[in-house]
C-alpha cells in the first residue's frame, strides 16, 4: 500500500449527517412526497447527479441553476459552520506524512465546497492530490475517472493505492478505477449495503499505517 486516497464526505468530516439535516427542509418543500428514507439513494452522489436524481424519480420541477445555487448555499453553512474532522483523521494523517506515503482526495463534490474544507482545516497542503467532481468534467462516482484521476497525480499503479468510502456509489468507483477499497462504517451508514469493500473500518481512531497495511495486504 503506497497511498491512501480519502472521500470528502462521511469520511474526512462528518458532512452527510449535516447534508441530511439541512436538505430535510429543501427537498420537503422541492419533492413531492420526501421521505427521510429517500435520502439514503443519493449517499455518493455529485450534486448535478443529485438534481438528475430528484427530477427523474421524485418529481423535481425545479431548474437546475435555482436546484445549484440552493445547495452551495446549504453547502457554506454545511462546511463552514457545521462540520467536523472524522475522530483519528488528522492522527492517521500525520502518521502517513511521518512515513512518507502520499494520501489524495477523491470527491464528487465540486471544487468550490471541497475548498471550503481544505481552507477551513488548512489540509490542502497535506495532500499530493485533490480531486473533484471538476476535474473529471462532471463524470462523477459511480463512474471511475475522479479516482483514475487521483493516481494519475499520485503517479502510482491504482492496485497499489487504497480507497476509503462510506457510500457504495464511492466503492463502485474506486473498484472499477482499480484500487483496493475499505469502506467506513459509521452511524450515518449503518443500513447501506457495502459489501463491494475490500474490508470495512469503524473509524480512525488508534489506526495507523502497519494496521491499514496489514488490513490491505490480508486481501
């Protein structure tokens, strides 16, 4: 295992608790019959997907320039006031540094909310890659080319990099771009089926490099 590459959401913080609870509001008033349940479907998903989403299953009559310009406003107050760093991350980030193994992000999220993170916690400069939904014209997970993206910045063979996820839309797309993939599993989670992960984590706490290595070599 020669790098580490991170989700945004549900992964680094803990963004899909506060998307849920936020969206709960919009999407009742937006979608014909809303439910709460309804909002596990869309675990993963970019936002234009999202939009896509709701127009073809539930009914959304609203145009998507209205549909985006709603979201980055719930996303400032999702990313600049209400998240937190996952418990451990910045420990197994630094682990990671101290040995010398690249981690990337690799998120379907847009440029502009993944930023709002990077600067809030001053991460950016702690990853050899940060990929968004941008960077890989809009092709976003399921579909492989964020994660094909982020090895290619990372210069190294994808079966040699591990994935972390908490959604499968997100392992669906790191296992087709060829990486090794565990899956989080979390509070937010506990329903979603993830069995595509090559191994699950329960959280970061007390992990370091030798036990992610040995968890990715076991497979």
């Amino acid at each position: 295992m020669r790098a580490v590459v991170f989700d945004m959401d549900g992964v680094i913080v803990d963004s899909e608790a506060q998307w849920k609870a936020l969206e709960g509001e919009f999407f009742r008033a937006a979608v014909p019959g809303w439910r709460e349940e309804h909002h596990a479907a869309i675990v993963g998903m970019g936002v234009e997907d999202v939009y896509r989403h709701l127009a073809s299953v539930h009914g959304l009559t609203l145009g998507l320039e209205e549909f985006l310009a709603r979201s980055d406003r719930v996303a400032r107050e999702v990313y600049e006031e209400k998240v937190a760093l996952a418990p451990g991350f910045l420990d197994l980030l630094a682990d990671l540094e101290r040995r010398g193994v690249p981690a990337a992000v690799a998120s379907s999220s847009p440029a502009r909310w993944i930023a709002l993170v990077m600067d809030r916690f001053d991460l950016r400069p702690r990853f050899r890659a940060v990929v968004s939904a941008d960077d890989a014209g809009g092709r976003t997970k399921p579909l492989p080319d964020i994660y094909l993206e982020a090895v290619r910045r990372l210069g190294l063979p994808a079966a040699e990099c591990l994935a972390i996820e908490d959604s499968a839309i997100g392992l669906l797309a790191a296992k087709r771009a060829g990486l090794r993939a565990a899956a989080l599993r979390t509070s937010h989670n506990a329903d979603q089926d993830l069995a595509l992960a090559d191994f699950e984590l329960t959280g970061f706490s007390s992990l370091d490099y030798p036990r992610l290595a040995a968890r990715f070599a076991a497979r």
